[in-house]
C-alpha cells in the first residue's frame, strides 16, 4: 500500500488496488490468508464491496482447504521416490503401474495461469476421451502442498484414471529435463508400452490429440 500512499490516491482508487493485489494473490496461490493478516486487510479497505470481494475469494479457499482428499488414490506420496535423482528412472517407476495404457501427462504449476485455466476445461477433455481409456498423469512444478491440493479440488481432479505427484524440486527438476520440458503447461503422450510419442500434444486443442490416440490405437 505504500505506492498508492506515496502518490496520493483517494480512499476508493486505494480500496480498488488493494483489493486487486488480495485477489490476484488469493487466485494464484489458492491457500486463504491468515487470520490476522485478513483483520489488516479488512481494516484497510473501506469500501464495502471491496471488502465483500476479498472475503469471499478468501472464504473459497477455505472450504477448499475444508474439504479432505488426503486419503484419495489420485494422490500419490513423493515417498516411493526417496534418494532417486535420475529423471528416467522416476519417471519409468512412475508410469509403470500403468503399463498397457495410453498416459496424458500434464507438467503444470499453480503459479502458471494458462496451466490453471486449461484444468478448469479438464471436464470437457475427460468427457471427449473417455472411449479412450486415458491415465491422467498430472506433474506439479514448484507448487505449495496446501495450494495444490486446493487447485485438485476446485476443478474435480479425482478419479480412478487420474494421477497427481508434487515432487520434490530437484525430482521434478530431473524429470522435466527427461522430458524436454521448457515452458508450462507441456504435455507428453505415452504410449502402451511406455514410450514417449515424439509429437505435439495439447489437450486444449481435443481435435488434434484425439486424431493423435486414434492413430496410436491403430498400430
């Protein structure tokens, strides 16, 4: 608030700003503010449908938090992982269990907007490609455990072929080098057999990796 206080902003233009920087926060990390820390930002606007905005954003979060998935299958433990450092390895031990179907893997992070904006269209793609019988591997970068999780609620992310990991840094790290990963979100199909399909795949245009499955159904 000290840029807006050091040119002299009026009391709405300052409630505007303030509330633009609590909700962007509050979009991008998904974890609700301390108790204390919303008491300031309460204190500190004066309009009421300013303060109507924040607290709203804020209580979404936590009924997120509010709602448990800790003991869903969908959520895997970084644990099985421990002392591995090698990206093909933990990425091998990874899609083993699924050996026998096609994996759409998804390397994303709470912090990137596209990322998040093409989870909320997950619906429509699991619909599209059901006949498929497609594991959903999503892989998080660099994503805070509370935040993550919250992202996985809000747009449904469970199910019995759908997959989560939120490894540690220098894992994820070894696997996205693996993988050739170079912006987010990045995609990569793999087949039957566990082979990694040297094409460009993006769920957001259905159309084209449908045509892409049919083609690996077929050989």
């Amino acid at each position: 608030m000290a840029i807006a206080d050091s040119i002299g902003c009026d009391r709405t233009v300052r409630d505007f700003y303030l509330t633009s920087i609590c909700l962007n926060e509050l979009e991008h990390t998904y974890v609700p503010f301390q108790e204390e820390r919303l008491k300031f930002i309460m204190n500190e606007l004066s309009l009421p449908i300013a303060k109507k905005r924040v607290m709203e954003a804020n209580d979404k979060c936590i009924a997120l938090m509010n709602r448990n998935i800790d003991n869903s299958l969908s959520i895997k433990p970084s644990s099985d992982f421990e002392n591995m450092s090698d990206g093909e390895k933990i990425f091998s031990k990874i899609i083993e269990p699924y050996r026998g179907k096609i994996i759409l893997t998804d390397i994303w992070g709470i912090w990137c907007g596209p990322c998040v904006q093409a989870l909320k269209n997950s619906k429509e793609e699991f619909e599209r490609l059901k006949p498929y019988d497609i594991i959903y591997l999503y892989l998080a970068n660099n994503s805070r455990e509370d935040g993550w999780k919250n992202i996985i609620k809000e747009n449904d992310l469970i199910g019995d072929n759908i997959v989560h990991y939120n490894l540690p840094d220098d894992q994820q790290k070894a696997i996205e080098s693996y993988l050739g990963v170079h912006s987010y979100p990045t995609y990569r199909l793999i087949d039957q057999e566990g082979n990694i399909i040297n094409l460009n795949v993006d769920p957001r245009n259905l159309d084209t990796i449908e045509n892409i499955i049919k083609q690996i159904y077929k050989k």
